[in-house]
C-alpha cells in the first residue's frame, strides 16, 4: 500500500482512498502531467498484476469487473505489445536491454475466474499470462481467509462490531454496503500480518463478533480453481508458478514451515503440470513480505524468478527475485495509463 494511501486511510474510508488515487489519475493525465513527468523516470518493462476477473462474493479490493478487463486488454493491445513474461525473463537474465513497450500480465491467488472469463479474452488477443495459484487452495478448495472475512462481514446484520487483533482495536459501523467494505478491507490489512493460525482463530472469532451461523465455506465453493483447471492453462499456453501451499505472511513462519510452503508447493505444480515450474509470486508482496531468509529458500528451491507487488519497472538491473508490478485496480482506464508511464497511483 502506497505512502498516499497510508495518509488518506487515516481521514477518509478505504474505498473514499482510492477514489481519490483515481482522480488524481485522471487529472495528470489529461493535463499532461503524467506524460511530462514520465520522461524522468525510470524505462523498463510492466509487470502487471491481477486477481480476480469479474467473481462476485469474494474479497473485493482481488476484483476487476469483467467489463473493466476487457477495455484494459483493448488498451493494451492498441498501445504496448504484451510479451510473456518469460520473455522479459530472458532479457534480464542476459543483460539485455528492455523496451518499455513491454507488457506481461500475470495472476495471483488461482480464482476459477482466471479460466473461466480471463483465459477466453487473452485468448480472442492472442495474449500470454502467467498464473500463480495457491496450492490448497487448488488441492482441497480451502478458502483464503480474506475471503471468509468479506463472507462473514457481509451476513452479518449488526449495526456495528468491535474488533480486536493484536493490540489493533476498532469498532466499525456496518450500516450499508459502505460501511462493511471499508470494514473487510481494513481488518484484512490488520490481520494478514499475522501467523496463519492466528488468522484462522480470528476468521472463527469474527464470525461470534458478527453474529453469522451456518458453514461460510460452503458459500464460496466452486470460486476457486481446480487441478484440472490448472492443466487446462498450461495446455492453453500459459506459464504456471507457485504462489505457496497456504498464502501465509512469509517471515513468520519457520525454517521448515518455509520449505513446505516454497518447495512443496512447486513439487505439486510440477507433478501436476509434469514440467518444470520456474516461476514464484510472494504472498502479499511488499519487502517486508520478503525477508533475506525468504530470499534465500526461493533460490534454494530452484526458482528461476519471484514477482512481488512492490510497484516499479523491470530493466537491466531488476534483481531476478524482487521482480516489480503493478497491482490493476478495478478502476477509470486512466490509472492504468498514468500507472504504465511510471507514476504509482
């Protein structure tokens, strides 16, 4: 989350904050501001960086509407050429030299979406995408606790909660639709720093909070993707990575704990896809999601490359494993645009 967002989240509601991001997008953008500063920036190729594509019932600030996607794609095939990222891979890993017209689309989490409607549009534009699912997810249908927190804040029919999370308290009014998705969004970013267990005790807690009864799971089968879902992208074309077993906050776990989530997670892949799996996307992806340690068992477990979410263009210099993106918002077509000339909004 940018420094902008961090400021504007202390006076006004998630949503409200980026709605004001949004804005300011449209406003350099069109008074030339956007393309001025772009000359002073940094070249390098776009990597970016999608959830899901159209799903309703599930976390989100992970959905772009499926009419926003395909006036993205349009854009993009009208403006930059998108390459697979693969491709950028063998530049950098040679040292050449990377246009800026350059752009690779990829995916995390494994939404059943990325097949359903993403993968028929790359299709019709003839357009490479790299996929990076979580593995239990994919394996056993287990839900990812973002998406048990927008279920369980969405049944409930309290006024307002009050929510504790590790010296965190906040209550939050759950009044109109407004209300609770600023709610979900903003106890997401709380506990997604902490221990998968703990974020697994709070889901529990949170549903005695909300007052909400009945198996939440149950609302959110069939969203996520299948193994044969994943073979079907592989026979389709498109590159596969490891987005770990669980989608835990990587430095909180053990030496061993790390192992299972980074090297399992591709034994899987590779028995299922029977192919080498290169590619790793960092769960939540800021530095901070990423320590030395981290670094250190993503090459140990012979990944080729890791992407983050940490905004910026891959040139030259771009480390193999702090791979940049650039995080697609459900948005004006103009955040995308000023995004793709550099500018972090």
């Amino acid at each position: 989350m940018g420094r902008l967002k961090s400021i504007l989240l202390r006076v006004v509601s998630y949503r409200q904050a980026e709605n004001v991001k949004t804005v300011l997008s449209v406003i350099i953008f069109y008074s030339g501001i956007a393309f001025f500063l772009s000359l002073f920036l940094r070249k390098g190729a776009s990597i970016l960086l999608y959830h899901s594509v159209g799903s309703t019932g599930v976390f989100q600030d992970n959905v772009v509407r499926e009419k926003v996607f395909r006036e993205q794609i349009a854009f993009l095939r009208k403006k930059y050429m998108v390459v697979p990222l693969t491709e950028i891979m063998d530049h950098l890993q040679f040292g050449k030299r990377i246009p800026s017209t350059w752009v690779a689309i990829t995916f995390d989490d494994g939404y059943r979406d990325n097949v359903e409607t993403a993968l028929p549009i790359l299709k019709e534009e003839g357009m490479m995408a790299t996929f990076y699912p979580t593995v239990e997810v994919v394996e056993n249908g287990e839900p990812f606790f973002y998406d048990m927190i927008h279920a369980i804040v969405q049944k409930s029919v309290k006024p307002e909660i009050n929510v504790k999370i590790k010296g965190w308290e906040k209550t939050f009014p759950l009044r109109n639709a407004q209300d609770k998705e600023d709610a979900i969004l903003r106890i997401v970013l709380e506990i997604r720093k902490e221990r998968p267990e703990k974020r697994q005790e709070f889901v529990e807690s949170l549903r005695g909070v909300c007052a909400v009864e009945g198996n939440i799971k149950d609302t959110l089968k069939g969203i996520y993707m299948t193994k044969s879902h994943v073979i079907e992208l592989e026979k389709n074309g498109m590159e596969v990575g490891s987005h770990t077993l669980t989608h835990p906050n990587l430095p909180t776990l053990t030496e061993n704990e790390l192992t299972q989530e980074i090297e399992k997670s591709k034994r899987w892949l590779e028995s299922v896809l029977r192919k080498s799996v290169k590619g790793f996307s960092y769960p939540f992806g800021k530095r901070h999601n990423f320590n030395d340690q981290v670094l250190s068992n993503v090459r140990k477990a012979g990944y080729a490359y890791a992407v983050s979410t940490e905004y910026g263009k891959v040139h030259e210099n771009t480390d193999l494993y702090e791979l940049p993106r650039i995080g697609v918002r459900n948005a004006s077509l103009c955040r995308l645009k000023v995004n793709l000339l550099g500018i972090p909004l």
